[in-house]
C-alpha cells in the first residue's frame, strides 16, 4: 500500500477524454516562454489550441503541461497564467516536439508523481503497480480504478492508455500497450545516454521529497516518491541505473549500508541543460 501523502493531484477527469497532444503541448510551450496568461479564449487564438462553448482542450493541455512538470500554471478568475519550470524550458530549446523517448519518459513520470502528478496515472503506476502487475486486463484496471476512487462508477480509465498508443501523443514511450484486451506496461530502457534526463529525475525527487535531508535510502525513496515503482524497474534495472547516474556524478551510492544511501551531488538546475548531450 502507498503512504498516503498531501497531494496537489490533478483530478480524474481533468483531461475531459483529451489525449495530451504533442502539437498542443509546443504550443503551450511557446505561449509560457513569454510568460503568457489569459482566458481561455484569448489562450486558443494565440495558440491554435481548439476551444469549444466551454474549454476545449485548452485547460486540459494547460494541466497535462503542469503536471508533466513542463509549466508553472496558475489560475486566478478566468485568467490562465505560465511560465516555463527548467523541463520545460530545455524542451522547447532541444525537443521542442517532444520526439525524444527521454522527454516522454520524464513526462510520463512526472505525470504519475504522488504529490503533483494526474490521479489516474498515480494510481496505475504507482499506488496499484503491485496490485495490477506487469499486464492486465482492461476489465481488472477498470476495478481497481473503481475501488481506489470509492465509486461504482465504470469507464473511469478515460484517455490513460490511448494516449501511450497514438502517435500524436506519447507513443514514442509508450509506457503501456493495449492487445486483444490484454494491457501491458513497458519498462524504460536503460542505456548510458540516457542517464542525465533519469538522473534529474531522481534529483527532481529528492528535492520534492526531501528537501532538508542530505542522503536518503533507495526503499525510503521508493516507499515516499515511486523511483522505482513507477518506472518498474526490477533490482538487476535498478541495479544498472544507479551505476550510470553515479558515473555522470549525478549521486553517490552508499553501498555499505542495507538499504543502500543515496546523495545528491549535484542539483536539477545543474542538470536539467544535460539531459540531451549525451543523445546521438
């Protein structure tokens, strides 16, 4: 069972059936990296986003942006306001379409994050991982929704797989994948290159999480923040992954001490420019 932390979640039906689509989440790049705000409408015609009687797909994909950790988003009234968090800024210079399988990774994670992540992402990844395992069914994940949520409401799943399938969204990860009813996680890859973009995530972690705390165990981490969880990394994974982060001098690992100890040698402001230099 996950601890039950305070939590700014977004909630289950934020994304009102929109899938986050990678067009709309340039434009709202683009929109934040002058600092912009506005109401809805004023939002769609600067930047294309469509907008209906009511909102459209604007606030979704102001709010898949914010809990992607791409943009500081506000709301005050009817006025919107953002501005770029140091992923998002990198991402406009380097990816601005978010093409790379690191972007849509950290993205992924951020979006299944305890404390600022979207509710139904959280509890797939997160809360029920051990609960529904590496695949299951679209029947077993409507369930375990159903009863995470206290409602005997059906169809709570929403836009959750379909957007890791569609190429205009997050298929380049495609953290999970839909065949003869039958759903299944992918794990992320682990290669050298890249290191930095999951070793800010991991500083991204510590800093959230443990902000006045200079070493922190891989269980208590995990327990807290997912590090492991929401990827889904086994030990051998987990294993590797701290050796390419602690070879870019991103942490050390203590590896005397059972649970092994973790400090950060460097902050995510430090990193965040990194995270696509070491792509080929």
């Amino acid at each position: 069972m996950a601890k039950r932390i305070d939590n700014e979640r977004l909630p289950r039906n934020f994304h009102k059936t929109f899938i986050p689509e990678r067009q709309y989440i340039n434009a709202i790049l683009r929109f934040a990296s002058k600092g912009g705000s506005g109401d809805i409408k004023t939002i769609a015609a600067q930047t294309g986003i469509p907008t209906g009687e009511s909102s459209g797909k604007v606030d979704p994909t102001l709010d898949y942006c914010k809990a992607m950790r791409l943009i500081h988003f506000q709301k005050k009234g009817s006025i919107r306001s953002t501005q770029l968090t140091p992923f998002g800024r990198v991402v406009l210079l380097e990816d601005a379409f978010l093409k790379e399988p690191i972007t849509q990774w950290i993205a992924h994670f951020n979006l299944c994050d305890p404390k600022k992540g979207a509710e139904t992402w959280f509890q797939t990844f997160y809360a029920g991982a051990h609960i529904l395992g590496s695949e299951f069914s679209r029947d077993q994940l409507d369930d375990y929704l159903a009863g995470s949520y206290m409602t005997t409401q059906r169809g709570l799943i929403g836009p959750l797989v379909r957007m890791y399938e569609d190429k205009a969204s997050f298929s380049i990860c495609g953290a999970l994948l839909e065949e003869s009813n039958i759903i299944r996680r992918r794990i992320p890859p682990i290669s050298n290159e890249l290191g930095y973009g999951y070793g800010v995530w991991v500083i991204q972690l510590l800093e959230n999480f443990f902000p006045s705390i200079t070493q922190v165990t891989v269980t208590e981490l995990d327990r807290v923040a997912g590090w492991r969880t929401i990827p889904g990394w086994n030990a051998s994974e987990t294993q590797r992954i701290l050796e390419i982060i602690e070879r870019k001098g991103i942490i050390s690992v203590d590896r005397s001490m059972n649970p092994w100890i973790l400090r950060p040698n460097q902050t995510s402001a430090s990193i965040w420019p990194k995270i696509y230099c070491d792509l080929i």
